[in-house]
C-alpha cells in the first residue's frame, strides 16, 4: 500500500493512501492534521516536525513523496557510517536467504526505525531495550499485533543473521495474533461491483481475480502463456512463499479476456502498463477497484483483495471441499483457509437462534409515552 504525498496550499502537504485502520491510527499522531472527506486526503502542516513525524511513523518504501522533502529530510540527518553497513549487510544477507522483495522492503524498514528510534549501533543494546521498543510500537504507536510480529522478525534477523548476536534476543516476546475476520461480498454485491465497469481492460482484471481467487500481486504479474485456455487453467507463477501453483481459469472470465486482448493486443504481459515492458502496477489495479467499488454502491471497507476472499467463501458455500480451497489459494496451511469457515453464510445462517425454537410472539402495543 503506497502513502503519497503532494503539496498543497500553502504550508499544506496532503496525504493519501487506500484506507487503513493502522495508517489512519498513525496519521492522527501528527499534530495539526485535517481529514478532507471531500477530495479524501489528509491535510498536514507542511513544517520540520510533520517531515520527521511521517518518516518515523512510515515505512520509507511505502512513501511515493512527490514534494522532495523526504529525501531532503534524509539527505539532513545523520548518516552514521556503521548505520549504512548494517543496513546494507541486511540487503545482502536477505537476498542470500531467498526472500521476496516485498519482505526485503519490509524487513528493512523495521531494521531502519528500530536503530532511527535509539540512534545507537545496534551491538550495544540489551534485550530490554528491544522490548521497550516493541512496546513503543504497541502502546504509543498503536501498531497492530502482525505489525510489531513482522518488527520481531525483523529484529531478529538483524541480531540473528546480520549482527550474529543470538543471545540477544532469544527470550523477545510475541505479541499474541489478532483474530480477524476477511471482508466478504456476497454474490449479489460481486455481480453488482463487476457490472459497474465498462473499460475492457478493467473488466478483464476484476473478472479474474475474483474468478480465480488471486492475490492483486499476482495478476498484475501474468504472463499470456500463463493462461491455458485449453485446460481452463491459469498458472502463478512464485506466488507468495515462491511457489508455482495452478487455479481456475473461468469460462465468463476468459470470455473477457478474449474481448480485451483483441482490442488491446498485449504481447507479453497480460496486463502491460504505462512503460515499456512493465506490467501495472498494484495501485492501479486497487484504484479500479475503489472505482468499481464506489460506482456499485458498496458500503463495505471492502479493498481488492475482498474478492479474492469472497472467491474462497462462495466456493465453500458451493461445497467445494477445503483441501481443494487451500490448493487454488496456495495456502502452505490448512489452518489458514479455515478462516473461510467463520464467514460462510451456510455455515451461520442456518443455525435457528434458541430463542426462535421457544415460539415465543413479540406483543405490539402502544408506546406508553406516545400520545
């Protein structure tokens, strides 16, 4: 998810981003803001303080600053020599690990607010120095519980792998994992939200990341020789956790891919953007959504990975079986499809509250107070 930030009145900066509980609990740390309904920005004094409230409160490659000021404001701090080390030890050591960029990018950013919140060589901090700042992130920031998680791992990544310091951190608690239920559309929402869209192209993506129950990530990255219309399939290709796997490739979906394809003529990605030889990007694939969305009337805080959920849900509400669901996911675990349980309507509609088994009438009578 991206935070840009543009100029705007004078001594304004406007801040923008998909909603986020966690980013909105942030924002509203920086003394002076302003929530603009209208044009659905935040409006901040455009000052020295604001500048460093948001480098400490976000995660730089999260940041698409526009104004400049960021990298001023890091071009102004102190660069310490063996902070730079550090971190680019981290890169390397990442890299060699295997891990995505994404968790590169991540990983980095915790590392990088940990030693800006002490301004200290890393090497000569204690245990509980660690675990005042995970608690910093928790009390004061109000980060949520997969968040400071990710800030653990981080952490000891860096003591572990890059500082090779186990000792240091072997008794770094976890905070317990937020229980959260998806943001499931029912079928009637879903059909309205894909029938608001007229652009072809926007048509042909929607369609196939409910369709197939895809990760935004994943259909930006599709190739043209990933779908198999011959066996209706379509291939991912080092989806999340760097693993190949295969999901549905619908007969509505590939009817629109068809229709896009013909007018727009894509010659290796499926789904190129504005440079050459570059798929589009994440963001734009969530804006169509947010379009789509808000033309179909939808209340929900419902993003684009909602659909994907609500592939998996309707699937199991089909009676589909789950160990099928996880495959087509690509969930390593079955604990983490089960979520999907929770959430089916066939699972708690059809339960009859006790209450109703009583027969018990609701009396209508006149409101005493009534005249």
């Amino acid at each position: 998810m991206t935070i840009q930030i543009d100029k705007g009145l004078s001594q304004e900066l406007l801040l923008s981003f998909d909603y986020n509980k966690e980013y909105v609990t942030r924002v509203k740390k920086i003394p002076g803001r302003v929530w603009d309904p209208k044009n659905k920005h935040w409006i901040v004094p455009n000052n020295e303080k604001t500048i460093k409230a948001i480098v400490t409160l976000f995660d730089k490659s999260l940041i698409s600053d526009q104004t400049g000021l960021i990298t001023e404001e890091e071009n102004n701090s102190k660069s310490n020599t063996w902070e730079k080390a550090i971190l680019d030890k981290t890169i390397n050591q990442l890299k060699l690990k295997g891990y995505s960029t994404k968790t590169i990018k991540s990983y980095l950013g915790h590392v990088r607010r940990y030693m800006n919140y002490y301004d200290n060589d890393p090497t000569e901090l204690s245990n509980e120095e660690i675990k005042k700042y995970l608690l910093h992130l928790l009390e004061n920031q109000e980060s949520s519980h997969s968040y400071v998680n990710q800030a653990v791992s981080a952490v000891k990544f860096l003591y572990v792998e890059v500082l090779e310091k186990k000792g240091i951190v072997l008794n770094i608690p976890r905070p317990k994992k937020e229980q959260k239920l998806p943001i499931v559309l029912s079928q009637e929402k879903v059909v309205s939200l894909l029938n608001s869209v007229e652009n072809v192209k926007h048509r042909a993506i929607l369609f196939l990341v409910y369709s197939a129950g895809l990760r935004v990530g994943e259909v930006v990255r599709l190739k043209i020789s990933d779908i198999d219309s011959d066996r209706m399939l379509v291939r991912i290709e080092q989806g999340k956790g760097r693993k190949d796997r295969y999901t549905l490739l619908s007969e509505t979906a590939l009817k629109a891919l068809r229709i896009y394809t013909k007018m727009y003529k894509p010659d290796y990605w499926l789904f190129p953007g504005g440079k050459a030889g570059k798929f589009l990007t994440e963001r734009s694939v969530q804006k169509v959504f947010e379009a789509a969305r808000d033309k179909a009337g939808i209340s929900k805080d419902a993003t684009i990975h909602s659909l994907r959920h609500s592939f998996a849900t309707h699937l199991l509400e089909g009676g589909v079986d789950l160990r099928y669901i996880q495959e087509l996911l690509g969930h390593s675990r079955s604990k983490t499809t089960e979520i999907y349980t929770h959430v089916t309507q066939k699972s708690i509609r059809n339960i009859v509250s006790p209450l109703d088994r009583m027969g018990i009438q609701v009396k209508v009578e006149k409101d005493q107070n009534s005249d």
